[in-house]
C-alpha cells in the first residue's frame, strides 16, 4: 500500500488484456479450420439498461473476432414464442452461445426461460445443471460477474487460500456463485479457492456485518446499497471487490454510477480496490467471451466425437 | 440454560415423533386410494457400515409402512450393471424413492450413479438437476442430513433469522447442502433461513475458527474431525449440531462412537447441544422417509396430470 491508499484494481485494463488473448486463441482456433465460435443475444422490450449491456457484449464479441448476433422481440412476445426462439438457437448448428438478457418482461418465467437453452450453449450458467455443476465444483459455466471477480484477483496477485472473505449479497447470478467458488476445495475440477466465506445478506445485521468486514481479508459487496462499506469496516490491506451498480443524482442534478462502497473513505484503508465504473463491469462482459469461446470448443469436441459424454 | 449445562436435543426422539407423524400421514393416503409408497435401496459390495445404514433405513421404512426392499449386488458389479438396475428402477412404476448407497465402488463413478438416478425419485437430492434447484432454492429433495439439522433446529425452537451459524466442513452431502439452506432468502419456494452463514473448512485457520465460533449463535460441525469443537470456542447459550460419527478405540480398548465436539467440555457452555449417537443420525433416516412420501406424492400427482411440469 502506497501512501496515496490502495492500489487501483483497474477491470477495463484488465478486461482488455483478456480480450486480446482471447482474440489470439480465437485465431488459432479458426486456423486449426474450425468455423468462427457464434454469440447470440437475445433482448426482449426496450430496457435502455438491457440495451446499453447488450450493445457493450456486442462491442466485446466483435472485437475479439466472435461473430455476433443480437435477436430484438417486442416486449409483448409471448412465453412460448421466447420459447420457440430458444429452441431454434439450440438447434442451429452454427450458434456456439445463446444469452437471454435479463429480466424478461414479467409475464415470462425467468427460470423457464434460462431452463430452456442447452446447457452446453448456455454462457449465462444459469441452467440449473450447470448452477447443480458449479455447487459440485465440476466443470461448466460459471456465471460471468462470479467468474470476472475470481480472474481479476488472480491477476491481482490476491490470495484465496485460508484467507476470510465477506461476501455481501446472495443474488443466483452474483453473490451466491461468488461464494460457492471462493469456499470451494482444491481438490476438484474447478481451481478451488480455499477462502473462509461469511454470506451475508439483508438480514446479517449491521453490527454482524462490521464485526465480519473487519476480520476480511477481501471484502465483495454484491448488494445495489449505495455507501454499504465504509471505511471503519475494513481492515487496513484489505482488499475490496464492489459489484455494485447503482445510478444516483448527485446535488449537482447530474446522474453518475456509483457502487455499494464508499471508494474515497475506503480506499484509504484498503491494500486493493476496485472503481465504480471501471472495475468489475468490464469484466463480466469479458467472461461472457471466456464462455463463448469455451462453449464453441466443446461444442466441437462433441461434434468429433471426442468427448466423455 | 439449567444449572446442568445445555438443553440435550434428542435427536432419537424427535425422529420417533417424524416416523409417527409420516406412518399417519401414510394411511391417509392409502385410505384415499392410493398404493402404498415404495422404497428401493442398492447396496453394492459389503461395506459394514453401508449395511448398517441401509438396516436403520429400512427398518425406518417398516415402522412407517412404506413398502421397502434391498437390492445387493456383489462388489465386482460393473458400473454398466448397476446402471441398467437404476434405469430398470426409474422405469417401474411400483417404485417411488431409489436410494444408491454411498460410497460404491472405486471403479464405479459415483457421479455417474446419481446422474442416473430419476430425479423424480432421488430421495437423497444427488441429482444434479436437484442440487441445482436447491442451490436456487426451488422446492426439491434436500439431502437427508443437511434437512434433519433444520428439522431438528425448528422442532427445539431455535431460530436462525439474522443469526451467525457457523459451518464446519463443506461436503456436498451435508456441509455444503446446510450452508445453502441456512443463508437462505424466505421469499422463495424452499423455506428460507436467513442466518448469516460461516463457511470453515479443513483450510480455516484454526484461530480464525475460534474467532468465528464464539461469534457463532449455533454451530454445526460436520467434518469428522474428532474434539475440533471444544468448550473455549463456544459462546455461552450457543446451539451446537453435531453431525460428526467416528469410531474409535477407547484407552480400555473399546470400539465407540463420537463426534466432532467435546460433548462433556461443551454441554457446560452451550445452550442446546446434540449428542452422538442419538443425534443427527435418526434425522437423516427420517428424512430419508419424508423424502420417499413426497416422491410418492409428486408421482402420483403426475400421473393424474395435474403437475406443473
């Protein structure tokens, strides 16, 4: 820790640098002769947030090379056509990742719908074989934001093994991957992480949640609550991971994005912290691409016949 | 808290009371017309302890009058025997719960067996699809173990809302099945507990245990790690779950089980504590029962076409 605080855990940049290995190997794999790996979205209604994600997951595919699609449905779009939407992607043979942006308009059953892609084009990792998978630490995809925040401590040099880390918020996509990845045993087939997990939620009360966040080595703050973490929970070194995206006016009248901790207070304190933007963000979309990549491999291992299925 | 130490939660009795409760339950159904619910464990090889367990299952099973039978096969079963015994067992209509007893074989992947099970019939909750639903905390088969620690916690009226419960081993039968039900939001299909969760493991410092233990409102240990939980790691009045069963060989050359917590040591400290035996143990037999009549239930149900799947 330098005397100007915490070391800036900068997610674009290393967003980036995994786009232009991903680009490299994408290459090789398409020289090996196999057909360039296929990225569907899917967007129903007009959410300008589900826009702006999709436009941003677009952006990362082209540039890495994934040739890239997005399907528009109006918000009226019916279950079953959703449905039959997905089931043509599952049977394209040329569609490597199907994504269904979330949420869905309120008349479509969410957990219908990530039930319906198969599971071994299902980037998301929300089929519940592969969330069975992830719990089983057996090999599979891994929710994106989960697996962004693992890869941006390893390459923060952030150690897991034995260290205690909080983790606040246990939403399916974010905060429950989250912990079942860092508690996970070594021994398996995902890398294990090793870390001691404290779960906290909205009914950990406040002074359990300070009394947790001080003995943390690494503090991950999934939760949408604006100044959650503040600088008289962390410990000094502390590493601290914010997932948090939450638009606020400032008195000023402008809008600005900000996370669940308080990065001016907190950073002070901490040894590593990530920025809101700029930090898990980039990341997610980044998975997104890991999965992508992974998903046309096997698909083609499969084709060849050459896998243990 | 009496003057003798902690309140004893007696496991043995708590799960007479289930069985009495299920053998009603049962002969309504019958009365309503229904066949009577069935059954089937597979023991492969001759583990003792294995006989033993499926023994306690079946007797269970008898008590209750849910029709019950072992199907033995010798530990030189391949695994393409004993799957084409689970597929015959997943096709027979007679049959509600199939229970493969672990552990089978070295040769014969364990994975495998579960995944072959119909989850409709995994009254153990191994399928991947079931631990999946658990993990999101959709209504399913929860594991025997991890729902008689619940079952025994609501039935001795100790509460888990906002509490610190700290869980010691992270198996994927137990430790880790705990955790997830313990941490969980009640606004879904499974009851949820909201406890704030530890999760500790064999890489959890031992000091960081302690620190979180005497933190702890109840702590569950389920590691086989004998004295792990000992009295100076208790905070006065605390829940203590033992889920611990080694045998060991007393200093006068006796075979004996115990547990992973200093019983005597603890008792004085706690405010309700299990013993082992007459624990946990009876819990997960009777769970095993509620399981087996819910499948009968789910079935049927099916049958008569008013499922929602």
């Amino acid at each position: 820790m330098s005397d100007e605080g915490a070391k800036l855990i900068d997610g674009k940049k290393i967003a980036d640098d995994i786009h232009k290995e991903l680009r490299q190997e994408l290459t090789e794999w398409v020289e090996q002769g196999h057909r360039i790996p296929s990225l569907i979205a899917v967007l129903v209604g007009e959410d300008p947030a589900s826009e702006k994600y999709v436009s941003n997951k677009m952006i990362a595919a082209k540039k890495i090379g994934i040739k890239s699609q997005t399907i528009r449905m109006p918000v009226s779009t019916s279950e079953e056509e959703l449905l039959k939407k997905i089931d043509e992607l599952n049977n394209d043979s040329d569609v490597d990742g199907i994504l269904i942006q979330l949420p869905v308009p309120e008349h479509i059953s969410e957990r219908k719908v990530c039930q319906a892609v198969d599971p071994r084009k299902d980037v998301d990792g929300f089929h519940l074989t592969n969330i069975g998978k992830l719990t089983c630490n057996l090999d599979t995809f891994v929710p994106c934001t989960a697996l962004g925040v693992i890869e941006l401590l390893k390459r923060s040099h952030i150690k897991t093994f034995g260290k205690n880390v909080v983790v606040c918020g246990r939403s399916k996509n974010v905060g429950l991957p989250m912990t079942l990845l860092l508690h996970s045993d070594y021994r398996n087939e995902l890398p294990g992480h090793e870390a001691t997990v404290i779960m906290c939620h909205r009914n950990t009360p406040p002074e359990e949640l300070t009394f947790f966040a001080k003995r943390a080595d690494i503090i991950i703050s999934a939760t949408g609550v604006v100044n959650l973490i503040k600088p008289e929970m962390v410990k000094p070194g502390a590493c601290i991971i914010d997932v948090g995206i939450t638009r606020i006016t400032t008195p000023e009248g402008k809008s600005k994005i900000v996370g669940d901790v308080d990065f001016e207070g907190c950073r002070r304190i901490a040894g590593h912290i990530t920025p809101v933007p700029g930090g898990v963000g980039p990341m997610t979309v980044a998975m997104l691409m890991v999965n992508t990549l992974k998903a046309a491999k096997k698909l083609a291992e499969v084709k060849n016949g050459c896998s243990d299925h």
